[in-house]
C-alpha cells in the first residue's frame, strides 16, 4: 500500500499532449498544415489570422494602375476668364488644350499645350511659351 498518492491534478494536466489538447493531434506533423506559409492561400484555412494581420499586398497586385500625369488640364475657354485684364499667364504645371475660343492676346507660359490650342492663341494675337517643371531633366 501506498503512503503518499499523487494528486489527479498533477496527473491529468496534458502530460502526453505537449499542450495540443488531444493526444492524436501531438504525433509527427500531421496537425501542423506545413511548414512556414503553407496553407495561407486565397482560401486561407490553417493559418487565416497570420495572415489577417499581413499588408494588403499579400494576395497581389489588384488591377492596372495608370501612370499619375505631370501636369493639369486646362481649355482655352478658362483661360479668358482667368486672364481679365492681364496680358500675361503662368502655368507651368498646366497642359492647355483647344477647346473653345480666345479673343484676348495673351503671352502664356506652360508645361504643354495642344497644336490646335497654340494656333488659337497665335491667331488672337498671343504667344505659348512651353517650359518643363523644376527638377527634370531634359532628353
């Protein structure tokens, strides 16, 4: 007969599970689902919350990005309104397209502007002046 008895806690507290609950899931890897990010496809089963917590990017790239333009748009319509009373325009980051009318002779200064907006503004009597932003460099 035994004088001393081991307590059931000390007994029954996952000895043979390595603290995986059920002792079948604590043989060989079978419970794992693979090694680093195995299982972490689009549709994420084993290991969803590693991958909730990844960047965006994860899955790839999503769509066509186009490239961001260097400069605005403006028509020759605004330019009239723009230029009440002076003689002289700066837009160095607008591209001045031909749509509408100009009567007024006007000496602009742009980063581009249309063939068609350049013979409006020629045949009122102004001058387009195409200049490049700060900073880039010249082919």
């Amino acid at each position: 007969m035994k004088l001393k008895k081991r307590k059931k806690s000390s007994r029954f507290n996952g000895r043979h599970t390595a603290a995986r609950g059920g002792k079948k899931k604590a043989r060989g890897s079978g419970h794992r689902g693979g090694f680093g990010m195995a299982g972490t496809g689009k549709r994420a089963d084993q290991k969803k919350t590693l991958l909730l917590n990844m960047p965006e990017e994860y899955f790839g790239k999503k769509g066509l990005k186009a490239k961001k333009k260097k400069y605005k748009i403006i028509n020759l319509y605004e330019l009239g309104k723009m230029a009440e009373g002076k003689k002289e325009l700066k837009l160095y980051s607008y591209k001045i397209l031909g749509d509408g009318e100009i009567d007024i002779p006007l000496n602009i200064t742009a980063y581009a502007a249309s063939s068609s907006a350049v013979k409006k503004i020629e045949k009122a009597g102004g001058k387009v002046i195409l200049k490049k932003k700060e900073g880039e460099n010249e082919k």
